[in-house]
C-alpha cells in the first residue's frame, strides 16, 4: 500500500515537549502556571451581544471577510489605539483567530519550493514555523538573547537577511517571553525593513497588554504600512479564546490573495463570534483596562517573586508571561519542568518548546489570579532551594 | 483623588486582608505609601471600616434578614436625615439607604428569627411618627454578596498547558 500521508507533515516535528504535555494534562491534582490564555470569562456584555445574535437567527455565513460592520470597528479601534488606518472594504480581514491569520498571510505571500525565506525570532509562539514549512518557505530562526531582554536588533535582523529573504515575522509583545519592542527598536527594524525590501508578519496579539506604554505597531512607522501585515485579535485582549476571532490587515494585493485562500479553507469567521466581536471592540475599552491593570498587579507581583528567590529574570513588560533563567540547575527545562510537576505538582512550560534558544528558561504565566500565584510561587521557591541545596 | 488611594481602594475593596508589603509590590509604590494612605483614608472616612463576607447559611447560627421599604413624611429643613438617624440607631439595623422611586427609605434588618423582625417593623419601625408605611421582605436566599459569589466556587475549565 502506499504511504496514504505527505513527507513534508510526517517530517514536520511535533512541538518538541509534546510528551510533557501529556503528561500535564493527564494530572488532575497539580497546580498549572502553564496556560496560555486569560483566566477571565469572556464579559458578559460581549456574550450577551453572541446569545442575542443567535436568538435572533444571525446564523448564516457573513461575506468571506468578514461582517462589514465588524471590519469598520476594527478600523476604528486600530486608529484610536495605534493610529494606524486601513479601509474596511479592502484591506481587512477576519479570520478563525490569530492563528488562521499568520498561515494565510504565509501561503499567500510565499512562492513554495523556491527556497523564499521567512525569518522567525525565537522563543516564539508555536506554530511558525510548521506554518513557513506548510507554506513552502524555509524558515530562517532569528536566535534572541536574554542579554537584550529579548528583543529584536536591527543588526540580529541584518545578519539573517539574505537575497532570498522575503518576510519577517514579528511576535511582539512576546509569547514566551513577555518581551516588548519600543517605538525607537521598531524604527531601527523598520530601516532595515525597507533598505531590504522585505515584507512584516506583525504578530500584535497580546498589544492591549503592554505594561510600559501604550503598543506601538509597526505599521504605523512611516513608510512600513504597505509591506506589513497586521495580526490581531479578540483572544487575549478580550478573553475570547474559544471564540476563535481573529484578523489580518495589510496592502490590499496581500488581503485580496488571503481572502482567496480564506474563502476555499474557511468560508467565513463564526457568524455568532463576529457578533459578539462587534460589541467588544465597540464597548469593550473599559474592559481590556481593568483586566491588563489585573495582569500588571500580578506582573509586579512574579518579578518582585523572582528578585527575591534570587532567580535571574529580566522584566517583561508585555504579554502576561514571565521568562526566568534555570541553568544554574544544570538541567534541561524540560528536566527542570518535569521534576517540579513531579516533585511539586506545578505544571510550567519548558522554554525550549518555544524554539532551541528558549533552552535554560521557563515560561510562566501569569494568567492565574494572585492566590493561585503565591501558592504556587511558594511551591517553586521550596523547589528552587532544595535543588541548591544539593549541589 | 489620585491614582494611588483608586488603585489601593479598588483592590482592597475585594481582599482587605492583603498584607501591606505585598500589596505595594502589586501596585507598585512603595510600602511607606501605601501606609500613610491607607491611614489618611481611614481619617478621612473615606475607608470606613473592613468587613468579612459570611454566608450564614452554612453555620448553625440563626439568623434572618429583610429589606423593608419605608415610605416617611420628609421633616421641613431636615428632610430625611433626622428619621433615618432614628433607625439607623437601633443595632438589629444593618444597612439605611435614601431611596429613589416608589419609597423613601431602604432598611436592611438583620435578626435572628422571623418573629423577631416582625416585632421589631410593627413595634419600633412603624410606630415612629414620620413613618407612613413599611412593606417588609425577606431574603430567602443569598446567592452574590458584596460582589462574591457565595453558591459556586470557581473552577478553571482551561486545560492545565497550553502554548
């Protein structure tokens, strides 16, 4: 019989703690730091808003891009909060959350099979490099360091470009890391950008939870809003996860061939999602600033935590993850991760699952409330000194 | 009011059992801060007292509560002040409200039997010369006090690691 599945998926590796995962989900018992997504329910306004819609019979599909409506907040909300602009009609589109987005924009932007290149800094979220591989890209990893709290230099941006370059994907602020990128690193990135003529992937999904200033997005920097794609969505910001609400704004060339794809894959966003979405984009500012206050309480709360097990961390100012160093353990993470859930019955994420340079890290989330976090952060201090006591 | 006593206020109107040390790092001020404000408001009224949320029910206390609506005659220069001292005064009283709407005063009452509370609206309340009218409510149940859920305890539904 013939091999019924493709080489490129079979060689494509799981996310590498795939086993620790199982592990972790199959405990009941154990305390978790390890989610990544908010702890709040979604308000009740914006899942009102959902109930109502489909009381009302709103279940049929909207335009393949999206309600009208939903695209023209969007639209607002983005020039209010980042003064950027785009035109709802044709440089905007919903998508099945964030994640749909970054592999859309991917395979609408590579040329497969000719080794087009796709930076990817890690640590970083998960699935893009699968996605650069899927799309035919080869993915090209831009190493960050701890030394720069994480961030993208223009010069580390320099050093991986090559004539086969053609995006950069841009996850900031940082899943694991928590790192931000400031208005100052994004013009320095911007140069280089233009200078090389390469196209942004900027992954802006945590942007409402930026602790320092407001997010600045890299397409609102002068002459950057033609070759970026913005993504974003209502996941983090608005505790809508299992709503699977994203989208994508960029040149209209790019939108036109994402929604092509979009409309084959897809058809459309969840009707009732984009309903909801509606009011929370509308009506939900108030929201999104009580629950980052919550975040950065429970921020300052982790980084005061560490200083004080004497665990190097540098601050993270955005996304609601922190991203302690444990090699002083000589330990794998994922040797470190698993004998703390044995040992300890607290579930954290090895770094190394965020790409080879997360090695030596942790990533803990601070999506729990401060109760959960003490308890926990008790579990890891005793943890912490038993291991140096042994040494 | 400044940012730091709304940032104070807002979080210990939920836990006023923080420690004082912990919850300077949370807000990020620092402690000798957070003391001298937390004192000034406490001089000023503005912090009032703390209280603990009990649900009684789940003791062998007895006890029962009633709102009661009191309709009054308004005193000429006093206006109502004067008759809500009157039963504010009486220690079974637990809350007394200025009302919009249908009725003037708000009542919470606190006893431990039903007869109890009767006596007290038909002996004391409506007895008072301002006092038009009273129409009392028992609470038969609590189920969210003070901003607390009292039925459910939180679960986390969310998987234990996600990436």
């Amino acid at each position: 019989m013939r091999n019924p599945v493709a080489d490129q998926v079979v060689n494509m590796k799981p996310s590498g703690i795939r086993k620790f995962f199982d592990i972790v989900n199959e405990m009941s018992d154990a305390i978790s730091l390890g989610v990544g997504e908010p702890d709040f329910d979604t308000p009740w306004h914006i899942r009102d808003e959902g109930i109502y819609s489909l009381e009302k019979g709103k279940t049929f599909y909207t335009s393949n891009s999206g309600l009208l409506e939903l695209r023209e907040e969007i639209c607002k909300y983005l020039d209010r909060r980042f003064s950027v602009k785009y035109d709802p009609k044709s440089e905007v589109i919903i998508t099945v959350g964030g994640s749909e987005a970054i592999d859309v924009g991917l395979r609408a932007m590579i040329n497969p099979g000719v080794g087009e290149e796709v930076l990817i800094p890690q640590p970083s979220y998960v699935s893009y490099e699968p996605c650069a591989i899927l799309a035919g890209a080869k993915p090209v990893i831009i190493e960050l360091k701890n030394e720069n709290d994480f961030r993208l230099t223009a010069q580390e941006l320099l050093d991986a470009i090559t004539d086969k370059t053609k995006v950069l994907v841009l996850p900031f602020p940082n899943n694991p890391t928590g790192a931000i990128l400031e208005k100052s690193d994004l013009e320095a990135i911007a140069k280089v950008c233009i200078e090389k003529d390469i196209y942004v992937m900027s992954d802006e999904i945590y942007a409402e939870l930026s602790y320092k200033d407001d997010h600045v997005s890299i397409a609102s920097i002068p002459g950057m809003k033609e070759r970026t794609i913005l993504i974003n969505g209502f996941s983090k910001s608005y505790a809508m996860t299992g709503w699977r609400l994203g989208y994508a704004c960029g040149p209209k060339v790019i939108i036109e061939q994402m929604t092509k794809i979009h409309q084959y894959a897809i058809m459309c966003a969840p009707t009732t999602s984009q309903y909801a979405a509606v009011e929370a984009i509308k009506n939900g500012d108030d929201d999104v600033k009580e629950m980052r206050e919550a975040y950065n309480q429970r921020r300052r709360f982790l980084v005061n935590a560490f200083k004080e097990m004497n665990l190097p961390c540098f601050e993270p100012f955005g996304a609601f993850y922190i991203f302690p160093c444990i090699a002083e353990f000589g330990m794998t993470s994922e040797e470190f991760c698993t004998r703390f859930l044995m040992e300890e019955k607290v579930a954290v994420v090895p770094g190394s699952a965020f790409g080879d340079c997360g090695e030596g890290f942790i990533r803990i989330s601070y999506a729990y409330s401060i109760e959960n976090l003490k308890l926990a952060i008790g579990k890891l201090k005793v943890f912490v000194e038993r291991l140096r006591a042994a040494k | 009011m400044n940012d730091t006593r709304l940032k104070i206020l807002t979080f210990i109107e939920k836990n006023s059992r923080v420690d004082l040390k912990e919850l300077a790092v949370i807000l990020g001020v620092d402690e000798a801060t957070v003391v001298a404000e937390l004192a000034a408001m406490e001089a000023d009224g503005i912090i009032c007292g703390y209280h603990t949320i009990i649900d009684w029910d789940k003791t062998a206390a007895e006890k029962v509560s009633a709102m009661i609506e009191v309709r009054v005659t308004p005193q000429r220069g006093k206006g109502f002040d004067d008759i809500a001292e009157r039963i504010y005064k009486y220690p079974e009283v637990t809350s007394v409200y200025l009302m919009s709407g249908s009725f003037d005063l708000m009542v919470m009452l606190e006893g431990r039997t039903l007869k109890e509370v009767s006596s007290f609206v038909t002996d004391k309340l409506s007895t008072l010369d301002t006092v038009i009218s009273t129409q009392t409510n028992f609470i038969l149940k609590k189920y969210k006090d003070h901003g607390t859920i009292l039925e459910k305890k939180y679960e986390d539904e969310r998987m234990m690691v996600t990436p």
